[in-house]
C-alpha cells in the first residue's frame, strides 16, 4: 500500500486517478440514465427495474467512496512521511 501511496505522490499520477475517480463518478450515472430512458419509453418501468437501479446506486456510492478514500489515505501517507 505505500508504493500505492508513494505513486500519488506524483502529480501525473495523481491527475490520472482523479479523472479515474471522476469518471467512476459520473459514468454509471450517465449509463443509467441512458438505460432509464430507453425503458422508460418502452413502457417497461417496474418495481424490479426500481430495484436494480437501488443496488446499482449503492454499488457505485461505494466504489467512489472506496476510490477516493484511497486517496485520502495515500494523501495523509504522504503528508506524514514529509
């Protein structure tokens, strides 16, 4: 896990997983909103489709959350090592 946080250190490195994080971020958004839609005007929404949007949700609360408290940790990492 230090090389991890000792590869943050890096601007570049760091940059790039931001516009990781970033995308993790609002990319399912964006596919389910698309995939909502294209139900949505097939006349298909139900209680189930209400369902697999809740667990989607959920698991993309946590992977963000994951994502970037890995980076909070590698920031107090480097803090701590200067």
């Amino acid at each position: 896990m230090h090389a991890f946080a000792e590869a943050l250190s890096d601007p570049a490195v760091r940059g790039a997983y931001l516009a990781f994080s970033l995308t993790l971020l609002i990319l399912p958004l964006v596919l389910l909103w698309l995939w909502y839609r294209r139900r949505a005007k097939a006349g298909t929404v139900d209680r189930d489709m209400l369902i697999r949007v809740g667990v989607i949700t959920l698991a993309w609360m946590g992977a963000n959350a994951a994502a970037l408290g890995l980076l909070m940790w590698a920031d107090t990492v480097a803090s701590a090592a200067s």
